[in-house]
C-alpha cells in the first residue's frame, strides 16, 4: 500500500471516529471537529494494537483534562466498548 493510501485510510478511519465521539453528544453545540484530536489519538493507539484498558484511558483522560468533563459525566467503559466494536468491523 502506499503511503498516500495509508494517510488516506487513516483520515477516513479519523473522520469515522470522530462522527462516532460526536454521537455521543457528550458536549452540547460541538462539531465533529472538536474531536479530531481525540480521534487521532485512539486511532493512533488502536493502529499499534494497545488494549483496550488503554484505550479507556485514553477517553478518560482526554474527556477530563482536554474536554473538562468529569468522569460521572461519562460512562469511559461503555464508550470503549463501542470504540472497539467500530474498529472490529
């Protein structure tokens, strides 16, 4: 595969991912946008094959520090699960 193609599937796969974060209405008025950061990050991190522990505490993490939710604002196991069902498919 080249490499254009690898960057190409990344960004689809990125944009995927963010219209399945924004689904979850976790912020009211925020685009798909607002989570392109979180998105590549768990891409980034699902691509290198970490676990799915990891990858919850991805979501925690960044939901807390980069978005200011807390953590009874969000269900981190229940968003990992779906995270990991969308990247099985």
């Amino acid at each position: 595969m080249y490499k254009v193609d690898i960057v190409n599937d990344f960004n689809g796969k990125k944009a995927e991912l963010s219209k399945l974060i924004k689904s979850w209405n976790l912020i009211n008025m925020s685009s798909k946008d607002d989570f392109e950061n979180l998105s590549e990050k768990i891409l980034t991190n699902l691509s290198a094959g970490q676990t799915e522990l990891k990858i919850k505490r991805i979501i925690e993490s960044e939901l807390c520090v980069t978005y200011g939710l807390f953590k009874t604002d969000f269900d981190a196991e229940k968003l990992t699960d779906e995270i990991m069902t969308w990247w099985d498919e």
